[in-house]
C-alpha cells in the first residue's frame, strides 16, 4: 500500500485540505500549541518560501500516488546543534497503513542529505499509543519525561521525549 510514498513542499493546491487537518478539533489535544488557522493564514503560509534556514522549520506533504495523506513537519532547527524537532500527521483514513514509518524514513534522509541534523526528537503525550510505537519503530528511543506538561479540561497529563541519532 505504501509503495509511492514520497515527501514534497506544500503546494497552493492543499489549502482546503490542510485547513480540514489544522482545524479539526479532535487533533488539538497532540499539539503543545493548538491554534486554529484562518484560509489568509495558510494562503500565506504556502505562498512563502518555506526556508528552514530562516523560520527554523519545515513541513513536507506526504503523498502517496499524487493524493495527500498527511504531513511532517521539521521545527526548532537548530543548526549549530545539528538537531531539530519532528511533528507528523496521517489523515485518519490513511492511519495503521504504513505511512508514518516510510514518511520518516524519508525525512530522516533527507535531514542528514540537506540539513546535516544529526538529532531527532519528539514530544508524544503518554496516551497517544499509535505515535509511541510509529516513532519506537521509526528508532526513537524513550529518553524523558516532562511530568504534567499538557492540561486538559479535568487534569494535567504527561508528555514522553524521545530521540533518535541519526547515522550516515
């Protein structure tokens, strides 16, 4: 199912469904900042130059035989630390199909090919079990725990680190 994976800039042609995706509800409880986006807000969004160099993040389209799938974003680059965070997100139609896991393989090439990041991390809240095993899988590795970092309407929940060092 996953054979034409690829990774590509975001084009003017995904604004309806990259504002489905930010907008929706239910995913704002996997973001440290869940903000909703207005259609001006992502028109200007991928018609900018998108340079990781100068905003200190990315996002790629992860396409698979020409049609979107999800997203992964690069953010916090840090290029004298040679490091940089990792958000990803798979359409729920596309979900437990194989997507994630070749998404990140790809992005972990081409962040050591164009980049030179040699470190990964993610935050995933404790609960979300599909992305702890997607990353685990992906070779993340459990390195923290930031003990009631995300607030939800009754109570205050974990949030685990994770790291994977890549290699050339």
């Amino acid at each position: 199912m996953t054979k034409n994976v690829t990774l590509r800039r975001p084009k003017l042609l995904d604004l309806d469904q990259l504002l489905l995706w930010e907008n929706n509800l239910e995913n704002s409880l996997y973001s440290d900042n869940p903000i909703f986006y207005t259609i001006e807000q992502i028109e200007e969004f991928l018609t900018s130059d998108q340079d990781i160099f100068l905003d200190r993040k990315i996002r790629f389209m992860i396409d698979s035989s020409g049609s979107p799938v999800g997203c992964v974003d690069l953010f916090e680059y840090d290029m004298v630390n040679s490091r940089a965070g990792v958000g990803i997100f798979i359409d729920e139609k596309f979900r437990n199909m194989g997507f994630g896991t070749k998404a990140l393989s790809l992005l972990k090439s081409i962040c050591m090919k164009d980049y030179f990041i040699s470190n990964l991390h993610v935050n995933i809240l404790y609960t979300n079990k599909e992305s702890i095993q997607l990353f685990e899988r992906a070779g993340f590795t459990k390195n923290g725990v930031k003990e009631n970092w995300i607030r939800t309407e009754n109570s205050m929940l974990d949030v685990w680190f994770f790291q994977c060092f890549l290699k050339a």
